[in-house]
C-alpha cells in the first residue's frame, strides 16, 4: 500500500514538474514577445494560443500534487467539526464524488481527444497546432488527479498516512 501511494505521489509530482516547464516556456514566450513587438516591430502572432495552451496545461498538470499536499481549497464547515471514522467518512464520500466526477470529465476529454486525433484538427490560428495536443495534456492532467483521489480514498479506507510530510509545499518542486 505504502509502495503504490508513493508511486502515485511521484506522478503527481512528475506531472506538476511538467506544469512548471509550461509555465516557464509561457514566460519566456512572452519575454521573446515583448522582444519582438519593442524592438523589430513584429510578432509571432500565437502568443494568446499558446499562452492559453499552457495555463490550462499548468492548472491540470499540478491538480494531483496540489491535493496531496493540501493545497486545494476546501471548505471546512463539516470537517472541522468532525473526527475519527466520521471525518474519514466525509472525506470518503468527497473523494468518491469528486473522482466519479473526475472520470466524468476523463471521458468526455478521452472522446474529444481520439476525434480530434482520428480526424487531424488543427487550431485556426497561423501555426496550426494539433487540438490533441493540449487537450492531450489536460487529459492527462485529469488522469493523474483521478489517480491521486484513488490513492487519498485508499488512504481514508485504511487509515494510512500520506506518503510525504504534510509540511511539503508547492515551492519543494
């Protein structure tokens, strides 16, 4: 049990390593942009594609991390109040719903991304950048959340500890 949550903790971590490339590629491409735009009066003219391409990477890449180092915000109004088998109960139940509704969007997103693949759809911006792509790295954003939900709800039904402190932050990456 142990072995499989910090396997799933080192995807999740992997995953939101990769959300932090993205976020240092949208950087740089607006610091080349400014370059561009200041100095040679010109443009790559996909700065807002590609742009937008990366926050939704970054959001959906870090999801995993972000819940199993308590980074999420959650409203506490029931929690707070309870402990013990109760509060693992609670926590079960929102665990179980957010995964249902996580796999939910996996699906959707699975479908979206096999038609946009099968049939080559290409953005209509001038770089033409394959749809699959970044609804490839949200999906597979999606994948690893549902996976770190799986592991937190084994943990609730065994009442195991986390894999990792829950000292760790976002800036440990």
């Amino acid at each position: 049990m142990i072995a499989f949550q910090r396997t799933v903790y080192a995807i999740s971590k992997a995953s939101a390593a990769l959300a932090c490339i993205a976020l240092v590629a949208m950087v740089c491409h607006i610091l080349y942009e400014i370059v561009l735009r200041t100095v040679f009066a010109s443009s790559t003219f996909v700065l807002d594609e590609f742009v937008g391409y990366g926050v939704a990477a970054t959001t959906f890449l870090s999801l995993g991390y972000a819940l199993e180092n308590g980074n999420l915000i959650r409203v506490n109004i029931l929690l707070s109040r309870t402990s013990g088998i109760a509060r693992r109960a609670l926590e079960s139940l929102c665990a179980l719903l957010a995964l249902g509704a996580t796999l939910v969007f996996i699906w959707f997103f699975w479908l979206r991304v096999s038609r946009d693949w099968a049939r080559g759809t290409t953005s209509s911006s001038i770089a033409e950048v394959p749809t699959w792509i970044p609804q490839g790295a949200v999906l597979l954003g999606l994948c690893v959340f549902a996976l770190q939900l799986f592991a937190y709800l084994l943990r609730q039904f065994t009442d195991t500890p986390p894999p990792v402190d829950s000292s760790h932050t976002a800036q440990e990456i």
